[in-house]
C-alpha cells in the first residue's frame, strides 16, 4: 500500500528534534530565548526536510530586517556546518533571519534556472547569501551580479565578494611540527586537487611547513586526487589508496598529512585494509574538525578551526556589503588549534625499516 506523504510543517520539525512546536516556531523567526545551537538545528532541520514558511512568516525586507540566504552545496545533508551555529547566534542580535537552501553536489545549476531556483531566490526576498561549500563559477558569478555575498574557504577571482576562510598554512605548519617533534622527516600529502582551493591552500602550508622544518619537499610524494573523491564519500579511492601504501611500503615515509578530515578517514581505513598500522607504520593527520566521522576506536590528529566565529564573521560581512556594495573585497582567516589524537605516534622499529 501506497504510503501518504506528511505534511511537511513545523510540528514535524518538532517531532523530529524531539522538541516543542513553540521552541521551533520561535526558533524560525529569530525569536529571543533560544539557544544558537538550538535554533541552527531547527534551520538545518527545517531545509533538510524541506520546509517553506507562509508568506506572513517570511515578509518581504520589511521593518528593517534583512533575510540572509546560506546555501550549502552538499551531496550529503546529515553534516551541519559549525559555521550555523555562530550565524544563528549573531543573526538573533541583528535582526535577521535566515533562510536554508541545500542544493544537492550535482545540481548546483538549479541557482540559476529561475524555475527550480528556491522560492526566497526567485521571489527576490533575500538581501544576500552566505555560500557555503564549493559552488561553480557560473552559480557564483550569477548570484554575485544579483545580490551582496560572501564565501565561506572558497574564492572566486574578479567579483566583490568578502571570504571568510581559515589559515591553511598556519594549520598545517602545526601539524607537521607535531610531527617533526615526534621525529618524522619523510612526510607525504594525500589529497591534492587542482580544483579545489582550501586542496591547494592546505598542500601550499604543507610545502612552506616542510621548508621551514628544513626538510626535503619531494613531488614524488604527494598523492593527487580527483574533486569528485574529496566532496562524494561515494567516490572511490583504490588508486589513490594504493599510491599511499606505496609510499610507505617502497619510499620510507613516515607520515601522511590528509587534505581534509574526511580524506584522513579514508586514508586510514585504506592503509588499515593494505596491511599497515596506524601509527605504528605511519601516522595520519587530517584537517579541521568540520567533519565528525573518524576511525572507530581512533581519535585524529587534526586541527580545530573556529568554526562559529566565521560563520558569524560571515553574516557579518555580508550586511556590510549589503550597506557598502562598493567596499574593497576582504579575505579573513581565522587561526587553527592543533588537536592531537592517536593517529600520530612516534618513529618506532617498525617505521624505520
């Protein structure tokens, strides 16, 4: 039997975070009393299901608030951006909403086909956009033309837009220093991707990292992958996989620093299923901790990264951009914390080979 599908409403919202009607109802329209964390899960709950607000929720730029749209381009919804949490925060104290739009990895043209672009976008409610993840250029360039807006770690050259962005190369000067300290000199990259700027950014701190540690930097022990196998966790990896083991197997290197979190969790897993051990062979360092998905039993060595202080940076910098169109671009890193985990261990027996 054909099941009837649910009304998709505030109640549900409710049902599904196991919280009031009234909490998601105040939640939604930037009411005082609310928890940022609270009221990012309602949003984030809110687009992930798919719910529109009547019109009388949602008037158009009128009493002086503004509606910022964040668009996320994911191909997977169940991993909430820290950077919500502080947008949420600071949209309560300045008066404006947020509206969520989550655009699947493959369709990310929808944005500027006017007939499948979401309804705040083409109804001309918004007064600007946060971008979130990766987004083509053509989107951007189209919606930089039409409204203020600022990116989160991605830049696109020759538009007015403000980055908020983390320093990559402080973040990985961090990590390779915790592992020269545990006295790694052959340190490898996974992960490289031409297309993909915080790839680049990250690989750029990892060469600086090394000639600063005095240490040789080798090409030949940097392991490229596709964009696709960086933002689809259903991309697969086996020659990038067997191109690390290599590189411990065969090159002596000690140390593999991931591209991403994500990338680090693969990487692991990967090494692990070809017989080395961790850290025992060679230890892994990811980055950020955006990403909560790890090895089971193993915590990371990674980096922390302020999280909510950008997304409130970025809120922030597109209502000055909305007030200033004019206003020279910026880009605002935020500095990474070192978070040491069991993925790094010191040069033993084994390593030494």
């Amino acid at each position: 039997m054909a099941q009837t599908s649910r009304v998709i409403n505030q109640n549900l919202i409710a049902e599904q975070l196991n919280i009031s009607v009234a909490t998601v109802s105040r939640a939604l329209r930037n009411r005082p009393g609310i928890h940022p964390r609270t009221r990012s899960r309602v949003m984030e709950a809110a687009a992930e299901l798919g719910y529109r607000p009547l019109r009388t929720h949602l008037p158009k730029k009128a009493g002086g608030a503004k509606y910022i749209g964040v668009f996320i381009r994911s191909l997977h919804r169940g991993v909430r951006p820290l950077y919500l949490d502080g947008m949420a925060e600071m949209a309560a104290q300045l008066n404006v909403s947020l509206v969520l739009h989550h655009t699947p990895l493959d369709d990310a043209d929808s944005l500027v086909d006017g007939a499948r672009q979401p309804p705040a976008l083409r109804d001309g409610t918004l007064n600007g956009i946060v971008l979130i993840h990766r987004w083509p250029v053509n989107v951007v360039h189209y919606l930089c033309q039409r409204l203020a807006c600022v990116s989160i770690v991605h830049q696109v050259s020759g538009l007015a837009m403000d980055v908020v962005d983390m320093d990559h190369a402080q973040g990985m000067s961090l990590l390779a220093q915790h592992l020269h300290g545990l006295g790694h000199r052959r340190i490898g990259f996974f992960g490289l991707s031409a297309d993909i700027g915080w790839s680049k950014a990250r690989y750029a701190g990892y060469a600086q990292a090394l000639c600063e540690l005095r240490l040789v930097m080798d090409p030949e022990l940097v392991v490229c992958a596709p964009a696709r196998a960086l933002e689809d966790r259903n991309a697969g990896w086996e020659e990038e996989m067997d191109r690390a083991a290599g590189l411990v197997k065969q090159k002596e290197v000690t140390a593999l620093m991931a591209a991403s979190q994500w990338s680090a969790s693969v990487l692991c897993r990967g090494l692990m299923a070809r017989g080395l051990e961790i850290p025992a062979d060679v230890s892994v360092t990811g980055f950020d901790d955006l990403d909560p998905l790890g090895i089971e039993g193993m915590k990371l060595t990674s980096t922390r990264i302020a999280g909510e202080a950008m997304g409130a940076e970025a809120l922030r910098r597109v209502l000055l951009r909305i007030a200033e169109p004019a206003r020279p671009t910026q880009k605002i890193q935020f500095a990474c914390a070192l978070m040491e985990g069991q993925s790094t261990g010191a040069v033993g027996k084994r390593t030494k080979r």
